[in-house]
C-alpha cells in the first residue's frame, strides 16, 4: 500500500484558501468620517459633519439640527461629498434623508486616485413626508473606493432637503 503523504497538507491548503477568500468576500457598513458641501445651513448644526457616523436622527422625520442642509431651500444643484475609513469594493450606497426627502439626482463613488464613478442617476421629485433610506446598488464600479458624491436638486422637493447619515 503506497501512502499519499501530499494529500494532508494539500487539503489543509485548501481549507484555509477557502477560509480566507469566505472572509473577504463577506460585507460589512461603513459610515462617513470626512464630509463637505457645496454649502451648509449652519456652522455645527445642519452643517455636513452631521453626516458623520450613523445616524443619530433617523428613524424620525423632520427638520433636525442634527442633519445636513444646504444653506438655502430650493437652491438648485447642491452637493454633498463624503469620505470613508477603508477604500473597498462597493456593493450599495445607503443615504439617511430625514426631511423633505426625493431631492437626490446623482450618486458618484470615488476612487483612491480620484476618479468618479456614476452607479445613479435619477429625476428629483418629492418621496412622501417620513424618513427614508434612499438605497443605490452599484453594479458599474469595480475599483476600490472610499468615498461619495452625491447631488441634490433642491427645486425638486421644496423645503430644505435634510440628509442624517451615508453608508
């Protein structure tokens, strides 16, 4: 009887390959640690920082210092751009609209070297009067990413238009 010595260690290999590549392809959310905007209501409150981390307004609707809002209501094209911990493959992109929801237009990841990736791209218009989570799946990006733009059409949705956190 002849032994197969390499078969052992062959299977040990294979079971931690398998190991490893489980793990990375499992998911898992980040929140923000960096936010700008094309412009802000306020300097703390309603300010883009009141994006960072989650959310601490949302379930609730309504006008919220806690939420970022542009410095005018319906103020036509209005931005918010976003940074994250870890550049990574991104599967969706979840946006925390706790007031006046509907406005977002377009939503953009961006790359470690800077490049820009559409994954959405919509018409603005009012989404109802309660809270929401506006869900984009990104089936077009496949470099890492550690960051979002995301555009708002002020003038679709009229009131200021509150976003409480991005993951």
């Amino acid at each position: 009887m002849r032994r197969n010595w390499f078969i052992i260690p062959l299977l040990a290999v294979l079971v931690l390959f398998g190991t490893a590549c489980e793990v990375q392809g499992q998911s898992f959310t980040q929140w923000a640690i960096t936010a700008s905007a094309s412009s802000e209501y306020g300097s703390g409150d309603w300010s883009a920082k009141q994006m960072l981390g989650q959310p601490d307004f949302y379930p609730n609707y309504g006008d919220s210092p806690l939420a970022w809002a542009s410095a005018d209501r319906n103020n036509g094209l209005q931005w918010v751009e976003l940074g994250f911990a870890e550049a990574v493959y991104v599967d969706s992109v979840e946006i925390y609209e706790t007031f006046n929801p509907g406005a977002i237009v377009k939503i953009e990841l961006l790359d470690t070297i800077g490049g820009s990736h559409l994954i959405w791209e919509g018409t603005g218009g009012p989404a109802g009067s309660t809270a929401r989570v506006f869900s984009a799946k990104n089936g077009i990006a496949a470099v890492p990413c550690n960051g979002v733009r995301i555009t708002l059409d002020t003038d679709s949705v009229s009131g200021l238009n509150e976003i409480d956190a991005v993951s």
